[in-house]
C-alpha cells in the first residue's frame, strides 16, 4: 500500500521535444529526482531510446510521441498521459525548430512550420494541461525560450516571431493563473550546442556554447524552488556572450 501511495505522489512530467538536446537533458533531470518522465516527440525510435537511457539510471520514463505541429495529436497524447498518471503537473515546452535563413530568403511553408511548432503548439500544450492544474490548483508550465525573445538576431525572423509570441503569451498566462497557485517560468538560453544549430557553426562555436546539461540544471533549479517562489524569467548565456554567427 505505501508503494501505491508513493507512485500517486510521484510528480509528472511531461516534456516535449525530449529526444534529444535540452530537451532529453531536462527529462532525465527530472527522472533523477524521482519524478515521472513523459517523453514526446516526433521520432518514437529516439524517445525509446532516451527512455532505456533513463531507466538505466534508475529512473521512470514513459515515451508518449506526438507531432507538436498537429493540434489533435497534442489533445490525445495529453489524455493519454493524464489516463496513465492521473494528471500532469508540469508541462514542458521545449520542442523546436529554426532555419537561420533572412525573412528575404525564407520559404512561406517553411515560416509555417516554425510558428506551429515554437509557437501554436506550446500553447495548444498550454491548453491542454490547464484544466486539470486549475482544479488541483497547482502545477508548473515551463517555456523553454531563446534569448531572441529579447534580442535581435538577423536570420532569425520567423523563429524569433515564435519565441516573442510565446514570451508574451506566457506573460499573460502568469497573470491570469497566480491565483490557482500555477507557476509560468521562462527560461530564456543563448548559444547551446544542440543539433538546432548547423554542424559548422557548432564546430566553429561548440567551446564557447553552453551545454544541454547546463540548461536542463536551470530548468530543474527553478522547479524546486520554494513553494512560496516563481523564478518567472531567467536568462541563461554562454560565459563569453551571445553568438551572433
């Protein structure tokens, strides 16, 4: 009976974009304090593998795909996770994409593209999740940014349209959820070494960039923060500075 009771308490998790980078780094964060991992992404092949990693080290994790970019898909991975666990206490929204191309260049599907998954499907996850935090209320949703959000970056148009987008939409959410005692937290990185960047510039920066390691600590520092506490935004940048290409 006090395992079933333990496994009742275990928080859930549920992070998007978990196949790899920040991502995987905050999944298996989370796992190493006991916490329920739910994985998602597009690509099953690398979430089970992400989650044999977690297991191996002794944590809990469950893979769950999910396109990011089909509203519908969201909707049912968000029941199925809540019909596994029985809820989900903190939503991660970290799946992304970007092209470095200027708005000149750049494809109008490819513009798309980016604003379903950085900005339309966060905030469908968003809605997901809501219900069942407002009535426990309690929970935490955790944006994972880009400090584009706040500083202007050329080749960057339609991704920082995104990250903007979702900042301000966040704001907003804070204001409105306080009340239900549901934290809003921003984590806002600069230059990480992830496959987002292309192989040349991470083999040109890679030793000036921060690590997907470093950020998913942030991310982890800024839950187990006293109850009584929201870390609303933090800016995360590599030692040196930003990375402007």
């Amino acid at each position: 009976m006090k395992q079933e009771k333990s496994l009742l308490l275990r928080p859930v998790v549920w992070v998007m974009g978990a196949s790899r980078g920040i991502g995987k780094e905050i999944a298996k964060q989370f796992a190493s304090i006991g916490c329920e991992a739910c994985l998602s992404s597009r690509t099953k092949s690398k979430l089970f593998l992400v989650e044999n990693e977690i297991k191996q080290l002794g944590g809990r994790a469950t893979t769950f795909p999910c396109d990011i970019s089909e509203t519908k898909q969201i909707l049912s991975t968000a029941k199925q996770v809540e019909k596994k666990f029985g809820r989900i206490d903190v939503l991660i929204n970290n799946a992304g994409i970007t092209s470095f191309k200027n708005v000149a260049d750049e494809s109008l599907e490819m513009i798309d593209d980016i604003l379903d998954i950085n900005l339309e499907g966060p905030i469908v996850c968003t809605k997901a999740v809501l219900p069942g935090m407002i009535k426990r209320k309690s929970g935490w949703i955790i944006n994972i940014l880009s400090t584009v959000a706040i500083k202007t970056f050329t080749g960057s148009g339609a991704y920082t349209a995104a990250k903007e987008g979702l900042y301000g939409f966040a704001k907003v959410l804070r204001e409105e959820v306080r009340r239900h005692n549901i934290k809003v937290i921003n984590i806002i990185p600069g230059a990480t070494e992830t496959e987002m960047w292309h192989p040349k510039l991470r083999q040109k920066y890679g030793e000036r960039m921060m690590k997907p390691h470093d950020v998913a600590e942030a991310v982890l520092a800024a839950y187990r923060m006293p109850e009584s506490v929201v870390a609303e935004d933090i800016v995360l940048r590599p030692m040196l500075g930003d990375i402007d290409g």
